[in-house]
C-alpha cells in the first residue's frame, strides 16, 4: 500500500486554508477545473504546477510553463524541477503549498472561548444573538 501524502493550501500567512489527500500521482495544480487541484487564485494559470512520483516514490514538482512561474520557499527564482521534501514549500501565483504525511502533528483545538491566547477577549450567546468582546 502507497503512503497517504496531503497537500495544504497555505495562505501568505502561512495559515493552512485546504488539505488535498493526494492518492494517485501525477497530480495536476491549477485554475481549470481539468486539474486534480483547483486553486482560487488569479496569479496562478489554468494548468501551472504538476506532482509527480518517480520509481523511487520521490515526489517531483514540474512547472507547466505557468505564466507567472513556480517558486521554492522566498525564492526569486523560477524553477522548472524540484525534488520535494517534508518541509518544501512552493509558491504559485499568491499561493504556498506544502506537503505533509499523515503522522504531522496538529495542535490541540482552541477553546471556543477565544482566551487561549491570555488576551481576555471571548464570545457569549445570549438566546438568539451572540455578543463578542475583547
């Protein structure tokens, strides 16, 4: 059996906006509703980015000769190939992607109270409204 590899859609916050299971491979990145993975963002083209693996079961990242290229971490340098890595980070257009295997850790979830970061603020409900502070 194949390990199970995700794709994370981050944000240029670094917060992770989607999770795509990648099952089978070429996997093919971009706007048009052909690919694999389709990304809302403008900068990228209609077929920018294909993930592929080698025999070895090496993942490789190729730009389709996307309008705007593809960029490996703050890198201002287009690339054509890269080997990908646990911690590779790849930007597209305004996106960054990275993947990750099943056994990366998440945080715990945050309390719903919103004080888990020691600031005080929160949310209540009361009857059908709810009212937030901070």
């Amino acid at each position: 059996m194949e390990e199970l590899i995700y794709l994370e859609v981050l944000d240029r916050a670094g917060r992770v906006r989607e999770r795509h299971r990648l099952t089978q491979f070429p996997v093919i990145i971009g706007r048009d509703y052909s690919c694999d993975i389709l990304l809302d963002d403008e900068y990228v083209s209609p077929r920018h980015l294909r993930i592929e693996q080698d025999a070895g079961g090496l993942l490789v990242a190729a730009d389709l000769e996307s309008s705007n290229g593809s960029f490996v971490g703050a890198s201002t340098l287009p690339v054509e190939r890269v080997n990908l890595g646990a911690e590779t980070l790849l930007r597209v257009g305004r996106s960054h992607l990275r993947l990750r295997k099943p056994a990366f850790p998440v945080p715990a979830a945050l309390p719903l109270d919103g004080t888990a970061d020691g600031s005080g603020a929160g949310c209540a409900a009361a009857g059908s409204s709810w009212f937030c502070w901070r």
